[in-house]
C-alpha cells in the first residue's frame, strides 16, 4: 500500500466498491431490472433507514452510538397508529414526534456526555423502556390503521423518483452542509478526532456531544415518520433492527467511531449497497439465510479493508 | 473483609464496580417476595427461577472477560442459537455436544482474531459475526424442530438428591470463571489490559510484558465458549434446536453485567457483581410474574433500573 495511488483508493470507504461490484452484477445477471421505477421501489424501502443513518453517523464521529432509534420509531409509530390522539392533524403529528425524538436525544446526551455513562448501554436502555412502554401501552395487539393521507404523501411520485427518496436526498444534503460548512460541523470533527485535544482548543466538547444525540433523536422522529408512511398498518415490532441497521451502513460508509472520512455520502452508498444487496439476492433467488450471512460478511469485509489502515479505536 | 465489602458501593477506587447495589436490590427483592407473595418461597417457584435464569448467568458470565478488556460481544445470542441448533443435528451425543465447543471456540478466536489483528472494532466485528452465524443457523434449522440428545436433557432437566441440577451448572460456570479470573495470570492480565484501554492507553499492559492481543483473543474464545455452554443448557430445557432462541440475548448479557457493575470501558468489573446482575434479572422477572406484574411492562422496568443503575457509575471517559 505504499503507492499513493492505492493509498488513495485504500481511502475510498467500502460502500462505493460494493454499490458498484452489486450494480455491475446485476447489470450483467438482469440488465432489464436496472430501470428507475424498478429500483426507485426498492430504494423507497430503505429510506426510514437511509434517514436514522444520517443521525448514527453523527454521534458516531463524536465516538458516540445511538441505539435508541428503534425504541422511538416504535413509540412514534404506536401513537400515530393507535388513535391515542383522535382529533390530531397531521402536523401535529409531526410535532409530536419531534417533541419525543428530541426528549429522547436529549436524555441520552445528557447521560453520555455529562454523567459521562456508556453510549452503548444508556441508548440500549432507552430503547427498552420505550419498547417496553409500547407493549405495555398496546397489551402486546397491533394497533390501527395508518391514517390514509400519510400513505398518500409516501406514493407521491416525481417521474420516476419517489417522493420519500428526494425527502432522503434532501436531508442527506442538508447534513452535508452542516458538517462541511459550519462551525458545528467543525466542532464535531474535532471532538472525533480527540475529545482531549478539541477540549483544550476551546470546543466545547460536552455540549457538541449532547448536540449531537439531539439532532440523532430527532432525525430518529423524521425517519419514524417517513417508516409510518411506508405501512398500511401499525405494528408493535416496527423498526427495532434499523438502529443496528444503521450501525452496519455507516460503518459501510467509511464512518468509523471518531473516524469520518466517509463524509455524509459514504454512508448514503452504504444504505443503497443495502437495498441493492436486496435486489441481488431476490434476483438469485437466495433466501433469508443467505442475506444475513452475505450482509455480515461484507460489512465485515469493508471493515477489516478500511481497518487495517488504522489502529483500533 | 469491610473494606472490601463498602468497596462494592463506591465507583472510585475499586476495580471491582459497584456490586453493593446490585447485591441490595437482590436482598430487598426476596424480602419483599417472600413475605409479600405466598408462591415465591415456594420450592417449585425456585427451581423454575434457578433453571430461568442459569442461560442469562452464564452468557453474562462470559460477556464479562469481553467487556473486561473494554471490548464487547455482540454474537452471543447467535451462538447460542447457533448451539442449540447444532445440539438438535441427527448424530450422537458423543460428536454432537464437543463439536458445540470446538465451534464456539473457532468463532470466538475469528471475532478474536479480527479485532486485534484486523484493527476492527469489537461491536463491528461481532455485529458482523451475528448475522453470518445466525444465517447459519437459519440453513441449519429454518424453524424450531428436532430433537437434543438425551444426555443434554437430563443433565438440565431433574435432579439430585433434591437439588435441581441447573444450580450444579451455576456452580461449574462460576466455579470455573472464579478460576480464569481470580486464580490464573490470564485474568489477572484481563484486569490490566482493561485498566489501560479505560485509560485510553490501549498497550499500556504490554509495557508490563503481557501479550495484550493475546489475551484479547482468549477473552473472545472464553465468551464463546460460555454462550455455547449456556446454549446447550438453553438446548436441554426447549428439548430441541430453536433459531431464535438466542435473540437479543447478547443485550441481557451486557445488562446483567451493567447492573453488576462492570463497566464499559473496561477494567473494572467483578464476577459476584455480574452474578448478582444475572440474578436481579431473574428476580425482577420471576417477582413480576407472581405480582401479575404485565408483562410488557416488565421491559419497562428493567431497562429504568438499568438507566438507573448504570447512572450512578460515572467514569472519565465520553462515549461507547
């Protein structure tokens, strides 16, 4: 690796490599799947999970995690489904969502930044209280019926882009431009870089770090929204893989704890390399097992590629 | 022998973690269930609590070496799906029962070798062991079915001389554990090794003449091989080879560490600390159900108390 050359390339997180390995294989294998409203269908159903990755990979480049994702998905999703608020209007919804998701963020900053306690079991244990709240709150049954107008925005078609997909875009960029051009954007870089070092720069690291759980919580409300479109009706196990989900995506996407040479864009490829894995093994026909074991491998893989350039972090 | 009992409820200076609460909680949680509920001190109701919660003892027991060395092990519920499912194969118990161990071992010294030869981190890779494993299991067993050998059952299943032979699992688990960690240079080094990475110095032990990414891979392998174990228990009460029942199991493991008071970072933490969380667990679920607790709600409560407990161990460090 001692080339530039290679070197350079070494950098390019691994989502790219495997969006354009999955794409090739599946030009050659069904050339006529590679249509935009055949893919805009499949790119569609990652987006809930293309949306939480923007927030994961936040908190992952202050060395933070988020697993409380699924947990405030489900709630969102149960208090929509379940008619609690019968008169609600659709912004209202909206609201409330924002409201929970940023409790929610704000509760695992405050634990992990100023009490200082692990991200891994704090957000874990929000997620279980929350889930625990939704089962207790529904006895276990399935709520309602997704209210219709909320389908009716989720099939909205452009062309052949999807409306939920340009939602997706949009976010992504908006992020982009927080993390490249402004002074938070910075700071962030800084606190993954080396708490330490940001710290005696003048950054203030705790309140970025709480910030950051923030934005994660609320970006887990909007994604919690877009998830509730995407179904017809409500269901007490909505969600509960995509933090995980997240995690894996990110980590495709060259974000690494602390590390972000992955940028925003990174992880994006990582959530299209996810739905086009889809795609390529319902294509070949293999089944469950064969995706899990596929998905775990290649994760694996981008990581011990983009790993071994670095030590352990 | 004061001094080291008040260490239990101090977070500073005690590389043991706060175990005193974890060991509070308990006793208030049998005070309360035996005078409070006329089940609870039954003899039946505390065989069904031992044999409940001997599987969450031993993964936890093996969670710990991991999260000892500040790592952690995310493939424990595949493997012990993945156990269950190997234990319910057609063959005899004789072949069926070691290649359990031996592939636990191979799985804990990839997740091993991957995170301190590869530079992954431990959540990364044993995320990513997860899902392959439990691929695995789903071409092994796509659904629950088959049958465990008979010697697996009837070591989880009856008794001695009135004494259900779950607890004798428990004893050998925490036996053995007591042993690697307290009485061998491998956990005296697992201490050492976590001290450093808690302080952000991930060699500092290898200062000291320990093989820091040696001992990191044996932590992986003893983990394994303590999911495995509680796999084939778990094999013996379902009597059969079950894909799911390891799910999110690896999450109850952390928990009951938690609750023990080991810590994330590393470094700190105590088998009897992870014993007690193991056991609250099983208190508060078993205790929840003779109360007519609901069910759902008994989530609830465990993950408040976890926030709870895990509020009152502040450290230095910021993040996972």
């Amino acid at each position: 690796m001692a080339h530039p050359v290679l070197r350079r390339l070494a950098a390019v997180p691994p989502a790219y490599w495997v969006f354009a390995l999955l794409l090739l294989t599946l030009w050659i294998a069904r050339p006529n799947m590679l249509n935009p409203n055949v893919l805009g269908i499949f790119v569609r159903q990652v987006v809930p999970l293309g949306i939480l990755v923007l927030g994961q990979l936040l908190v992952m480049r202050v060395r933070s995690i988020d697993l409380s994702g699924g947990g405030v998905i489900l709630l969102i999703n149960y208090i929509i489904t379940s008619r609690t608020f019968p008169e609600a209007s659709g912004l209202t919804f909206v609201a409330l969502a924002l409201a929970i998701g940023g409790a929610v963020g704000l509760l695992n900053g405050y634990m992990v930044a100023r009490r200082r306690v692990s991200a891994v079991i704090v957000t874990l244990a929000v997620s279980i209280i929350l889930v625990g709240l939704v089962q207790f709150l529904s006895s276990g049954t399935p709520p309602g019926d997704v209210p219709k107008y909320m389908n009716e925005i989720f099939d909205i078609k452009y062309g052949p882009l999807p409306l939920p997909v340009l939602f997706w875009l949009g976010c992504t960029g908006l992020v982009w431009l927080v993390m490249q051009h402004s002074v938070y954007g910075r700071y962030v870089e800084a606190v993954g870089e080396s708490a330490e070092a940001a710290a005696f720069s003048g950054v203030p690291v705790e309140r970025t770090v709480v910030l950051a759980h923030v934005l994660a919580g609320l970006i887990a409300a909007v994604a919690a929204l877009v998830q509730t479109g995407s179904i017809a009706v409500g269901s007490v196990r909505v969600g509960l893989d995509l933090p995980i989900l997240a995690v894996a995506a990110t980590i495709l996407g060259g974000v690494v704890f602390g590390r972000g040479e992955g940028g925003v864009w990174g992880p994006f490829f990582g959530v299209l390399s996810f739905a086009l894995l889809f795609v390529v093994m319902t294509v070949f026909g293999i089944d469950e097992a064969g995706k899990l074991i596929a998905q775990g491998l290649i994760i694996l893989m981008a990581a011990i590629l983009y790993g071994t350039r670095a030590k352990r972090g | 022998m004061i001094r080291w009992f008040t260490s239990g409820f101090s977070a500073r200076r005690s590389r043991h973690g706060l175990w005193g609460v974890p060991l509070v909680i308990a006793v208030a949680l049998v005070a309360i269930l035996s005078l409070g509920t006329d089940q609870f001190a039954t003899r039946e109701n505390l065989f069904n609590l031992v044999a409940q919660a001997m599987p969450l003892l031993i993964a936890a027991i093996g969670q710990l070496f991991v999260i000892l060395v500040g790592g952690l092990d995310l493939s424990v519920g595949s493997i012990i799906s993945f156990s269950t499912a190997i234990l319910s194969l057609d063959g005899p118990a004789v072949v069926l029962i070691p290649a359990v161990f031996v592939l636990a071992a191979a799985v804990g010294l990839i997740n091993g070798l991957v995170i301190t030869r590869m530079g992954v981190h431990p959540i990364i890779a044993t995320l990513a062991m997860q899902y392959v494993l439990l691929g695995i299991t789903r071409i092994l067993r796509p659904v629950s079915g088959g049958t465990v050998p008979d010697l697996v059952i009837a070591a989880v299943q009856g008794s001695v001389l009135g004494v259900p032979l779950p607890l004798f699992w428990g004893i050998i688990a925490v036996g053995l554990a007591a042993k690697i960690l307290y009485g061998s240079r491998f956990g005296l080094h697992l201490f050492a090794i976590g001290g450093g990475v808690a302080a952000g110095m991930d060699d500092a032990a290898s200062t000291y003449g320990i093989r820091v990414g040696r001992n990191i891979v044996l932590a992986y392998v003893a983990s394994a091989l303590f999911a495995a174990l509680a796999g084939v228990f778990l094999a013996g009460r379902i009597v059969s080879g079950d894909p799911n029942v390891g799910l999110l199991f690896e999450l109850d493991a952390i928990t009951a560490a938690a609750i023990g008071g080991t810590q994330l970072s590393g470094g700190v933490g105590s088998l009897h600390g992870t014993v007690l969380g193991a056991i609250v667990l099983a208190l508060l679920a078993n205790g929840m159900n003779l109360a007519n607790v609901s069910p759902f709600i008994q989530t609830a409560i465990k993950g408040g108390l976890l926030l709870a407990i895990v509020g009152l161990q502040s450290r230095k460090k910021m993040g996972l």
